[in-house]
C-alpha cells in the first residue's frame, strides 16, 4: 500500500474554494484540513503577521504544494508567498487549472452560464530559479473541459510524485 502524501492547497480563498473542495473531496492524497469561513476570518483579522504564520504552521511536514489556478491566483500575494517558500524550502510544487471545475457559487464576473470561468495564468512564470524561469521546471496542469474531475482523481498522486521527484532532482 502506498503512503499518502502530505500535500498543502495554495489557491484564492474567497474566488474558487466551491472548486477547491472538488478536488479535495477526491482524497487521494492527505492534504491540510481545509479552513471554515469562520476560522479564515479569525485569521485575518490578525493581519499579515497571523495570515503568514497561519500559512508557515500549515506547510510545515509538508512534501508537495499544489497550486489551484484559478482566474486571479497568479496575483495572489499569499499564493505568491507560498510558491516562494515550497521552492526555498526544497518542496513538491505544480499547479492544477481548475476553471473547467463547475461552481455552484454566483460570484459577479467569476464564471460563464455553465459555471466555468475562464483560465487564469500560469503563477510560476513570473519566478526564476538559477536564471530560468520556474514554469520551465514545475508543471502547471490543464485538466479537460469533459471531465476534469475524473482527470484529477486519475493523476493527482502521479502528479505529486512528479512534483517531488522533480524538485529533488533541481
């Protein structure tokens, strides 16, 4: 039996967490438990210093970072954060497009009449590792409009696995 990964969730709280728990709920990898509204806002409140230890206690015995792109996430100062600190810190990192993930939430300019949105830029291209840049090296994954779903919970373990192998190697 193989081991599950520790993995840790980077992605645009208040855009895409209705698209985020598709792909939590497929549980092939241990992730961090996912926050309640209630407990992000608690974390908040305490500024940047609360929000950045919120994230450091959170990575912490982690061996991979999934990115979940979504439309605005490549300008996310905290998801720009944690692209940072998985590299630094020798971690798995890769990203996962999740726009053609269905969301039930109506949020203003946020999705098209099937609930998709449009696909957001790639978040690891505006970092460089020895010169190149890091969307060279890391995988940004685009899963299929058909069925991203299916796509995901087939790939996401060899993904991670790829992910690491990756950055152990770099």
């Amino acid at each position: 039996m193989t081991t599950k990964r520790k993995i840790f969730y980077s992605f645009h709280y208040a855009k895409d967490v209705f698209r985020v728990q598709q792909i939590r709920n497929i549980g092939s990898l241990e992730d961090n438990q996912p926050v309640s509204v209630n407990d992000w806002e608690q974390v908040t409140r305490g500024g940047d210093k609360a929000i950045e230890k919120w994230i450091n206690d959170n990575m912490q015995y982690r061996s991979c970072v999934v990115v979940l792109v979504g439309e605005e996430t490549h300008q996310r100062p905290w998801v720009r954060y944690e692209i940072k600190k998985a590299w630094n810190e020798g971690k798995g990192l890769l990203g996962i497009h999740i726009h053609n993930f269905k969301c039930a939430r109506k949020i203003k300019g946020n999705q098209d009449s099937d609930g998709k949105c449009s696909q957001g830029k790639n978040p690891f291209e505006t970092f460089t590792a020895d010169g190149k840049k890091l969307s060279s090296i890391i995988h940004c994954y685009n899963p299929n409009s058909i069925d991203p779903y299916n796509e995901v919970k087939n790939n996401l373990q060899t993904w991670v696995e790829t992910a690491i192998k990756i950055r152990t190697n770099y």
